[in-house]
C-alpha cells in the first residue's frame, strides 16, 4: 500500500510541474492567426504578409545578413528581428 501512495504522490507531482509548461506554451501560439508570429520578448503577435516579408529583407540587408527563412532563424535572431521591427515601424496593422 505504501508503494501504492508513493508511485501515486509522484505521478501528480510530475503532472503537476509539466502542467504549466504546457499550457504557457499553448497560450502563446493561441492568440496568434495562422500566418503569424509570437514576439517572445513584446509579448505581441505579427502577421506574416508581403509587408513583413519586406521589413524583414529590410533588416536583413541593414544587418548585412544573406537571405534565409524567417522560420528558420534561431530564437536569439528572431528576437532580434522583432526588436528591430518595433524600432522600424510602418503603421503595424499586422500587430495583435
């Protein structure tokens, strides 16, 4: 029976520490449409349209980067890019 409570006591402990993960995970994607972007750092979300596409190769050329996928960046780049933007802004209808 001890066992019993013991492998019981540590099945909800796990769940309850995986738990908030998930769901902050979940909250940030929500909020975003299909075609969109969560700005970790702002807290915002941008839709990826032509306009975005040109800010982005906008930035890139500032930056003097060589063009890649917005996607395929890696999070510390993309933060950066989302900085950039919200110095660079052109009437942001995109932002949610």
């Amino acid at each position: 029976m001890q066992r019993l409570h013991r492998y019981l006591g540590s099945l909800l402990l796990g769940a309850a520490l995986i738990a908030p993960v998930g769901i902050q995970a979940k909250d940030k994607n929500q909020n975003c449409p299909d075609k969109g972007y969560y700005d970790r750092d702002r807290k915002d979300c941008h839709t990826w349209d032509d306009n975005e596409d040109r800010a982005y190769r906008s930035w890139e050329e500032a930056q003097h980067k060589t063009h890649r996928e917005f996607s395929k960046l890696k999070a510390g780049e993309q933060s950066e890019y989302w900085k950039w933007r919200h110095e660079h802004p052109d009437n942001d209808k995109d932002r949610h």
